[in-house]
C-alpha cells in the first residue's frame, strides 16, 4: 500500500459546484478531527462508536463527493455489524480502519 | 408555527450532521423551511411541532431506525398524512419495498443526485398540497361554505374531548329551518337554497370568533361553542334567531323564515358523557322547541338533560 505521503490527494468530485465549495472545505478541515476521534474510539475497542463513526463518514463520504472514502468506511461499517466477532474480524477490521485513516490522510481540498 | 411564511417545511431526519448540512445547501434555491433533528426519537414529536408538508426519513440510525420512525409517524393522526421521502443507502429493492409497504411516498438512495432529489422532493410537496386541499375541500359544504356533517362529527369530539379533559365549559346548539319543506315547494329549491346560505350567514355574523358552524344535514345546522356555557349561549342563539327572522328574502319578502333551537350546555366538568349523548340531548330540545310552536330556542343544562352523565367528573 503506497503511503499517504506518496499516494495522489484525493479531491472531491464535487469540488467545481459552487453550492458546494464551502461544505466541503469545511468537511475537509473536520477530517483530521474525525481521523483523531475514530482512532480514539478503535483504541478504546469502543466498536459500537467506532461503527457510529465509520457509518456517518460513509453517508457523507458520498454525500460530499469523496466515494472512495464513502465506500471504505462502508466497508467497515459492514465488517462491525457483525462485530463482536472471532479474531480473524477484528484483523479485517483493524485493516479496514487502516485504510480509512489512509485514505483520509490524502483527502485535499483542491 | 409552521407554514407562517407561506413556504412549506421540509422535516430532516437523518443521525448524521453532514447530511444535515449537504442538504441545508442542496436545497437552498428551493422554495422551503428545512428543520432538521438528528435524533430519531424526536422525529413525531418534530412533526407534531412543524406540521411538515414533507419528510426526509433516514433508514439506518442508532437506536430508533428508520423503519421504526416511519411506523410511529404512520400510527400519529396528526402526521400520518405527511408525505415521506426515505433515504438510505442500500439500494436493495428488500427495503425498498418494505419502506413503501410501510408508508413511505418515495425513496432516494445516497450519494444524493442532486436534480433527482430536488425533483422527488418537488414532487412530494405537490401531493401534499393536493392531499391538504383535499382534506379541506372533503369538510366543506358546497352550498354554504360552513363545515358539513364529517367536519362537524370530527370537530363536536375533538371539544367533547377537551372539555372533558380540562373541566371547561361547552354548549352545543342544533338549529332547524321552520317549515323548510313548504318554503321548497312553494317558491322552489334556489328559494329554498337562499334560505340555507341566509341562516348560514346568520350563524357567522352572530357568532363568536372560536365558535363553530357547521352544516349537519339537510335544513339542520349545528353550532358548537367552546368555552360557553348554557346561559350565555343561549343568548348567542337568540341572537343568530333574531337576526334570522329579521332578514328580508327577494325571492319570498313577505315571507320571514324562522329557526327553532336545541341547546344544551355545561358550565363545568362534563364526566363521561359521549358526544353522541350530548348530540341526541340537544336534538331532544330541538324537537321541543318544534312541537312547542317553533321559532324559539329551548336550552338545557347538561347535568340536567343527561341525568348521571356529569356525576362521575
């Protein structure tokens, strides 16, 4: 898995509708908070919150015009529905919320 | 309270913030009010508050789901009738069919499209207003522009219901056009029709702003008067006697028409009487007010016309 530093930022599809400019800076600007928080919450082994969490960045991964980000946290979201699970979940899991956590690292702006 | 600036309110449930704010400047070009709650649990009590001409369900929330809220809504009599649009995720046709099963109008899935949501939104706020229009028309009676029988059934239980729950007064009048029959056959129906609409205008002009009139049926009117008690309604029924028999008729002027009346009333806790008791009690009247030589009002206390009814307050 390339990292962060050399993967390409992603930008939202979204970033040339002028409805939308504002929105997605200010989503962009809460994603360091929110990496923080899901972080927290996996480190905690809180799966209830960390499922809450990875739930709502899959509504407004898409919502804002960053699917892949949307269909990562998906992807974990769908993983802990079936959490608490045997170990070989909690490896998938911790997977998926590297991942997540990747993928938000190269989320740009512009 | 809802609907004060002419637009109508859109009612967002959804747990996330950022569909809260997505949609806040999706739709800021459309032409209504978005209240929004993140919590499912508030979402009846939210459209109790707003009276919503729409709402924009989320599925899959913590605690109460969308399902779940879509139920409660459906059960609420103030909001069943709201139109719902249910968002989610899943584009399996399994919820899909649930969702409209359980109510729903339409369903979008996210990621919005945009024009596609604005159309469906638009296209739930035209049903609603044709629902509400029909709603209104559905307690209107055409001749008079007074509530009709349906308007009168619903609204005589909603004041039976809140006298009893809060002790007030409340007096119910049921009115009779004397000789209805003769004034038909002998100077035709738009005679007899004038006479309808005249008593009809009697009955608003005498009238006090919270009271209401309805058309019962044929030549009977009912007026219901909330917080009055039989004294002084009795005094608002012979005023709207009064102002009746005073009116000239082109068709008829040598004719004055008259009304008889059937009043009962309570001045303080009603017990457990039901409204069709207290309905036939001032029917009784009427028929008094008839066989005593019409053109009169005969009132009655409540306790006195249905004995026992107000012993168990």
């Amino acid at each position: 898995m390339p990292s962060p530093q050399t993967a390409p930022p992603i930008i939202s599809t979204l970033a040339s509708d002028p409805d939308m400019a504002e929105l997605i800076q200010l989503f962009v600007e809460e994603i360091p908070d929110r990496v923080r928080t899901l972080q927290d919450f996996w480190q905690r082994g809180d799966l209830s919150e960390l499922k809450r969490l990875a739930h709502q960045l899959k509504g407004s991964g898409g919502g804002y015009g960053f699917a892949t980000l949307g269909a990562a946290a998906g992807n974990l979201e769908h993983t802990l529905n079936h959490a608490p699970g045997p170990q070989a979940d909690l490896e998938t899991v911790a997977r998926q919320v590297d991942e997540l956590v990747n993928l938000c690292a190269r989320v740009r702006v512009a | 309270m809802a609907n004060t600036e002419h637009k109508p309110v859109v009612l967002l449930v959804d747990d996330s913030i950022d569909v809260h704010r997505l949609l806040q400047a999706r739709l800021r070009h459309e032409q209504i009010e978005l209240v929004g709650t993140t919590k499912s649990a508030e979402a009846v009590d939210m459209a109790r508050q707003h009276k919503p001409s729409t709402i924009l369900l989320d599925l899959d929330m913590p605690g109460m789901d969308g399902f779940e809220v879509l139920r409660a809504l459906k059960d609420d009599s103030a909001a069943n009738s709201i139109p719902i649009i249910v968002l989610s995720g899943k584009a399996g046709s399994e919820d899909k069919v649930t969702a409209f099963d359980l109510g729903a109008t339409d369903y979008v899935t996210k990621p919005f499209d945009l024009a596609e949501l604005r159309a469906r939104l638009r296209a739930a706020l035209r049903l609603d207003h044709l629902l509400r229009l029909l709603a209104e028309r559905a307690e209107v009676d055409g001749l008079t522009g007074l509530g009709n029988r349906a308007a009168f059934d619903k609204r005589w239980a909603e004041k039976v219901a809140e006298s009893r729950r809060y002790g007030t007064p409340l007096s119910l009048a049921m009115l009779d056009i004397d000789y209805f029959k003769r004034i038909n056959d002998t100077y035709g129906h738009p005679a007899g029709d004038q006479v309808l609409v005249g008593l009809a205008q009697s009955l608003q002009s005498e009238s006090r702003s919270p009271d209401i009139a309805c058309r019962y049926g044929g030549e009977e009117f009912a007026l219901i008067m909330p917080s009055t008690g039989p004294a002084e309604a009795q005094i608002v029924a012979e005023r709207i006697r009064a102002a009746l028999a005073a009116q000239i008729w082109s068709r008829h002027p040598d004719s004055p028409i008259t009304v008889s009346v059937g009043l009962v009333g309570s001045s303080g806790p009603i017990g457990d009487v039901t409204p069709d008791r207290w309905l036939e009690a001032a029917d009784r009247n009427l028929y008094a007010a008839k066989r005593a030589g019409r053109n009169r009002c005969i009132t009655a206390d409540l306790a006195h016309a249905i004995p026992g009814a107000a012993k168990a307050a």
